[in-house]
C-alpha cells in the first residue's frame, strides 16, 4: 500500500513543526528541543507476541516509506537550516512494538471488523532523543497500526539524511468518535478499482477508518453478484465498468440507461426479491455497517402506478405504511446475516418509518446538479468551508448521555460533476483536514 497519493496535503504539514504537522492531531503531545538522525540501518519489530501478517506488512510498509518517500520540510531552503540541529545528533536505530499485557491478538483486519463500539484504535508513541529505542504500545494491533501512520509522520530527509525534530517526543492518542467516515460514489461515475484503492491509502494515512462505497444508484448497477448477473449485465454503463466479486473482494481486503426509476415496495414479491438481493450482497463485505438508502423517495410516482394502488387497496395499508413493512423485512434480513442498516435521514423524519435504536442516520452530502430551487441553490446550500465543518460540534446542546449515541461522522463525495481525473484534487486536500481523529468539533482560530 502506497501513501504517495497524499504527499500534497503532507508537504502542506511541513511547513509547520513536528508536532502541528502531525494529522490528526494527537490527542496529548509532549515534545523537546531536540533532532534526532534515522539510522540507515532502523529496524521495527515487535515484543512478546507473533506478529499477524497484516501487521507485519504494515510494519514493511512503514520501512519502506521511510526509506523511499523523501519528504523534505516546506521552508526556504528546503531543511539547509536543520542541518545544524542534526548533525551531531543521536541516531535512532529501533522502533519496538507491543501490545499491553492480557491483550488478544488479533489481526489487524479483525480488529477493524469488530462493531465499531468494540474497536480500540488508543496507542502509546515515545521517542527519545538520546538515541534509546522508541516505544510503541497499544491494546491491539489496530492500534499498533494507528501508531506506525503517525510514526511515519514524524521524519524529515535533507540530502540523504532522515531527521525528526522536538524529540523527546511522547504522544498519547485515541479516537474522539468510533465512526470517521468517507463515502464515494461509484453509480454516477464509474471509477476504476485502481483509484478507489488509492483513495483508501489515502483515508489510511488520516486514520478514517470506514468507507461508505455508494456502489449502485439510478444511474447506474455496476456491481456483479451471484444469482442477479442480470443486474450488472443490464443497469451498468458498459460490461467494463462493473464490479466483480473479485474486485470487491480485493476492495475489501485492500481495506446509458435512463433512470431505473422506483421499488415498487407495495409489492410483497419485490420485498422478497431485494431482502435476497441484500442477503446475497452481504456475502461480499466483511463490514458490520449496511447503507440501505431511503433518500429521494419519489411518492408521486407511486401515486400513478397502478400496480402499486392495487397493492395498497388489496392490503388497507397507506404508502407510509408499505414502506414501512418494506424496511423492516428488508432490514431483518440484513440482521440475520450480522448487519446493521444505516438510512439516510428522510427515513425517520420525512416517512416515519419504524426503526431499531441501532440504526444510523447518514445526513446530508454535496456535488449534485441545481435543481429546480426558486433561489438557484441546492439542498445543501448555502456552501459550507472545510473550516466550518471543522469547527462543527455534533454533541453541542446534547446530554452527556445522548452524547454517547453519536458515532462519529463521514463525508461524501457525490459524483455527478466529479470522475476519477479531479478524485485526489477534490478529497486530498481538504478531507484530512476534515476528519480529525481526535479534535472533531473543536473551533480553530
């Protein structure tokens, strides 16, 4: 897994000091007065247990982009004046990994698909200056791999040298919110899995830790699954944009027709018919988490569907209500199999329609047409700054308790003016500055 994607928004971090370039923002930072050399010969490894494959190629990942990503410091002269503070430094020659005593371990993977109230992502970083080991301690190896990523944030390299500043450096970090989240769309545009791995390296580097693949729309049905071949086959753009199971699955483990129109939901075969078709979809993700939609929902259509009045007439049920018996079959489907469906919040506010307490509510996102609005704008204006998004507070005028029932947040890149030429301009610079692992909602100045 690369990080090369995301050398713009870290070249933009050098420019301040070790500890403001570090993103996100460790939750506690302690920090000195002194550089400290990378020895060409830094060695990572782990005590006390057998490391998990995916945590020992976490840790090569780590190696290899210290010693090939060069990133030099954002300043005039590019780090000349550093050399003065590191040439006679200590060298740093070990970094040594550890899980806390009584810990599990587990891989990497399984930590990440535990539910998400189950994950512990807390680590321990510290780095001497006086060229002692560094020490790197969590309570999984979720956490080890937190603390790799902002380990590898620390180094500098000027002409064949690999520094850090302001070591001593000790950092304590864990997670505000469970749930930091960014969701592509692939309906509208069809990008190529290249791109979408990519963009997980991405999300990687800033600790987002879901990614919410908006895989099929009206638009579009790229994705191939057993037994519903006829999807793909006929509500792709073309047979070479769709998504395999195979592709999927290496999404996963790498972490024109016109409008379809609507579900006829009335209709008790099509309940059944899509509680399978979601059945048969949860075989491909690991993830506990199931976006099953319920945004836009068109009544107006149903109104002059005959079908759909005959259902509603045979039945005594209002279309509130169809929808509702819909959801819930459909939804205890996805239950069975492990999930937990996510809706959009029309769901609840606009259709009453009954739901577990453990659902989630996904809100509004941004990058579609203007619509008919009488002042020209969309349903999110008017526009919102990274900055303001930043200093969103979710638990403002909250309780303590109802607190506690926010998981967290993501973003969401609609695709109708966007493709995989302008994805990186577009999430690259701003979505780390976004997603704060830990300072989610606090006011910058």
């Amino acid at each position: 897994m690369s990080h090369r994607t995301v050398v713009l928004f870290v070249a933009i971090l050098a420019a301040f000091s070790p500890a403001e370039a570090l993103w996100p923002e460790p939750r506690s930072i302690q920090s000195g007065s002194h550089a400290l050399q990378l020895a060409h010969s830094f060695d990572i490894s782990i005590s006390g247990h057998s490391a998990p494959q995916d945590l020992s190629d976490a840790i090569a990942r780590t190696k290899s982009y210290l010693t090939n990503d060069k990133l030099e410091r954002l300043v005039v002269g590019r780090g000349a004046s550093d050399v003065s503070l590191f040439k006679n430094s200590k060298t740093l020659s070990k970094l040594s990994l550890s899980l806390t005593e009584g810990s599990t371990v587990l891989s990497i993977t399984k930590e990440a698909q535990k539910p998400i109230e189950e994950r512990d992502e807390a680590y321990s970083l510290v780095v001497p200056s006086d060229g002692s080991a560094a020490t790197l301690t969590a309570n999984s190896t979720l956490g080890l791999f937190r603390g790799l990523t902002t380990f590898g944030q620390l180094w500098y390299e000027y002409e064949s040298t690999t520094y850090a500043l302001n070591t001593p450096l000790s950092i304590q970090d864990s997670p505000a919110y469970p749930y930091r989240g960014l969701m592509l769309d692939t309906a509208r545009n069809f990008f190529p899995v290249a791109d979408i791995k990519r963009t997980l390296d991405a999300m990687s580097w800033v600790k987002i830790n879901q990614f919410h693949w908006h895989v099929v729309d009206s638009q579009s049905f790229a994705l191939q699954i057993p037994g519903f071949t006829d999807l793909a086959a006929k509500g792709a753009y073309s047979s070479s944009m769709v998504y395999s199971p195979s592709d999927v699955q290496g999404i996963v483990s790498y972490a024109g027709e016109p409008p379809a129109g609507q579900l006829r939901f009335a209709d008790a075969t099509v309940t059944s018919y899509v509680a399978d078709l979601f059945t048969a979809i949860t075989k491909l993700f690991p993830s506990t988490l199931f976006s099953t939609g319920g945004d836009e929902l068109n009544t107006n259509c149903y109104a002059a569907d005959a079908p759909t009045q005959a259902s509603l007439n045979a039945t005594g049920r209002t279309l509130e209500q169809a929808l509702d018996v819909f959801t819930q079959a459909t939804h205890k489907a996805l239950e069975l199999q492990g999930k937990t469906p996510v809706v959009w919040e029309e769901m609840v506010l606009d259709h009453n329609v009954t739901l577990s307490p453990k659902h989630d509510c996904l809100d509004c996102g941004g990058g579609g047409w203007v619509g008919d609005f009488p002042t020209g704008n969309s349903w999110c204006d008017p526009f919102k700054t990274w900055q303001h998004s930043y200093s969103f507070d979710p638990t403002a005028n909250l309780t303590v308790d109802e607190s506690k029932l926010v998981l967290g947040g993501q973003h969401l890149l609609w695709t109708e003016q966007s493709g995989p030429q302008n994805l990186d301009p577009i999430i690259g610079p701003v979505q780390p500055l976004l997603q704060s692992f830990s300072g989610l909602g606090r006011v910058g100045t």
